[in-house]
C-alpha cells in the first residue's frame, strides 16, 4: 500500500484501514505519537506491526528489520575520511528528521569523524526532505562557498539532485568531494559508473524481503507474548568497481 501523503494523520489512518483486512502489517514511517497509537490501537485488535528500513519509538511494534544504522553511518563517515584527497568540509543530507535511522547514520557518522577524522570539519546537517530539487540547490550552494567540499553523505533523498549538481561542476572540482548515498536505484547505479559516488550502502533487498515475511509471520505466532522482535540484516556495500 503505497501513500503519496506521508503526513502522519495520513499513514496512522491507513495503518488502521489495513488492520481490518490484514493479519499483519509491516511499515516504513517517520516517528510520531500519531502513528505510535495506530500502532497500540492495532496491537489490542491482535494486528502486529513491524517496523521496516526505519525504526519507530512504538513500545507496541511487534518488531523491526533493518540495517544498523549505527554501523551505516560510522561505515560512510569511513569512505569520507579515507577516499578524499585533502580535509575539508563535510555534512550529511538528511531526507526528514523523523525518519530515525537516519538521525541515528547521522550520529554515527559524526561519531566516526571526531574519533578518527578530526581535521575534517563536519558542518550542521541539511534537511532534503527527500526532494532532489533541494539536495541540487544545496550542493550549489556548497560548491560555490569554496573549495574546501571534502564530502557528502546522502543519508536520506536526494541523490538525483546532488548527482545533478555536481555533473554541471568541472570535472577536476567535482572529483575532490567523496559522495556516500544509500542503496541502488537507477540513478546511483548510474553515478558509480560516472565515477560520481564513491560508494552506496545498501540493504539487501532479497534478503531482507526474506526476512521481513519471517518476521511477521513469526510476530503472527508470537503475538500474544509481548517480545519484540529484533532482525538486523548486514549492509551491502557497492563501489564503482564492483557495481
């Protein structure tokens, strides 16, 4: 069930409208108390829900599959300090803030540059709202500041329009800022051909499809013991070369 509005009205309504046909639900949404009590109302009508891709703060979810977005987001600030040719700036693009994952790839990755990367300067992250137009007009903004861009992790939306932006950019500036976006779409496959991005990290998509029906039915199952259940699935990580 695909919903074009995300407002949280919007998803919580559609949460309890599937509840009346489906044994269980599995949902990718931003954290909100709205959604939380569509999540506790379905729980009393024996409905469990699984969180998936992005966890939720529910106490009621039934479970979640996903990556560990600590580990995400220590692995890109990784290929940002060891794949760019001189420190610099960096900062993340974040697609919605109650997106948790990634709030907690955008933690992690600060994480990782004050530990093992402070000669980085890792500015206050940008909000994208998974528009591309957006992620283009900031990387312009970015580039045109100087020329110290050392990085950009994509950690939401977006890469469309910073792909874009950096395809108008002379090649040899271009080259200087390591881009790390999420999963493999058409576009990102495409920009690590280009040479564009240094590396995607992405979920795997057979695996955890596999394992998202395993936990539903096994939340199905389980329901009436309260336990939540936890599936982390490993990161794929793709580069030019292996793409």
């Amino acid at each position: 069930d695909f919903v074009d509005d995300l407002a949280p009205e919007n998803i919580a309504e559609h949460l309890l409208q599937l509840g009346q046909t489906c044994e269980a639900i599995a949902v990718i949404a931003g954290d909100h108390p709205l959604i939380t009590q569509a999540i506790a109302e379905l729980k009393r009508k024996s409905v469990p829900v699984v969180t998936y891709i992005t966890e939720l703060s529910a106490p009621d979810r039934a479970g979640h599959v996903g990556l560990d977005s600590w580990k995400v987001g220590r692995t890109a600030a990784w290929f940002v300090a060891k794949t760019t040719c001189r420190p610099g700036r960096v900062i993340v693009f974040i697609g919605n803030h109650r997106y948790r994952s990634q709030d907690v790839n955008d933690a992690a990755f600060r994480s990782f540059m004050r530990e093992h990367a402070p000669e980085f300067t890792v500015e206050d992250s940008r909000l994208t709202y998974e528009a591309p137009e957006n992620a283009y007009r900031m990387v312009k903004e970015l580039l045109a500041e100087g020329d110290d861009l050392a990085g950009i992790y994509v950690a939401g939306g977006g890469i469309t329009g910073v792909l874009a932006a950096l395809r108008e950019t002379p090649p040899e500036k271009a080259g200087r800022v390591s881009i790390v976006a999420h999963d493999l779409g058409p576009q990102t496959r495409k920009g690590l051909t280009e040479g564009l991005i240094t590396a995607a990290l992405c979920h795997p998509l057979e695996l955890i499809s596999d394992k998202l029906i395993e936990t539903m039915l096994e939340a199905i199952e389980n329901k009436d013991k309260g336990s939540i259940l936890q599936r982390t699935v490993p990161v794929e990580i793709v580069t030019p070369e292996s793409v």
